[in-house]
C-alpha cells in the first residue's frame, strides 16, 4: 500500500483527508484504485486518459512525467504527491504613495 497526498485544492473530493492510501504497482494502478473510492477526482486530474498538463504528479520527489509517466513503478510504502497548478493572477501596477505619506501602496489592475 503507498500514500497519496492529497493537497487543500482536492481535499474535498477526498472527504477532507490529507493523505489516502491506495494500492497498485504503477502510478496508473493506484490513481485507479483512488478513484474508484473518489470518482469526482478523474476530472480534476485527467484530460483525455493522461494526467492533465496542469497537474503535477511526484513519486518520492520525481516528477513522473521525467520517469515512466503513469506506468512509472510504485514501491509498497510510497508516497506520492498530487499537485495541481494554481492559476491566476493579473497584470497590475504598484502606485506609491507620496514621499512620508501614511498612505498604503494602491495596485492598479491594467
């Protein structure tokens, strides 16, 4: 059995845990057997049967997708990290205030 964590973005699907233990020999198998038990993770982690480009999947520190992708080897006692990108942000500029103003900095959005 091997250890997915689950980051804060995901937990609600997994019922608030941080952690899950799943089974499998491959980063396939287990990401089979979690969501068997969490079928709405699929689409937070899939696009078209591979692991989605915005989400980050680690078996102990590697990046699976430098190794064997999802056929990429799970040793008992594993851990593996989910990671989904966070997106967002915008362009903005910093407004300073006057020279000994007690004004705070103003963002404008462009």
């Amino acid at each position: 059995m091997s250890s997915i964590r689950i980051p804060p973005a995901l937990r609600a699907e997994v019922g608030g845990e941080a952690r899950v233990d799943a089974d499998g020999e491959t980063v396939r198998e287990l990401l089979d057997d979690l969501m068997a038990r969490f079928p709405n993770l699929r689409e937070r982690i899939f696009a078209g049967g591979e692991i989605a480009s915005f989400v980050n999947v680690y078996v102990e520190g590697e990046d699976v997708r430098t190794l064997r992708g999802l056929d990429t080897p799970v040793s008992d006692g594993s851990t593996v990290i989910l990671l989904p990108a966070m997106a967002g942000g915008s362009r903005a500029s910093l407004a300073m205030p006057a020279s000994g103003s007690r004004a705070l900095p103003v963002i404008r959005l462009k």
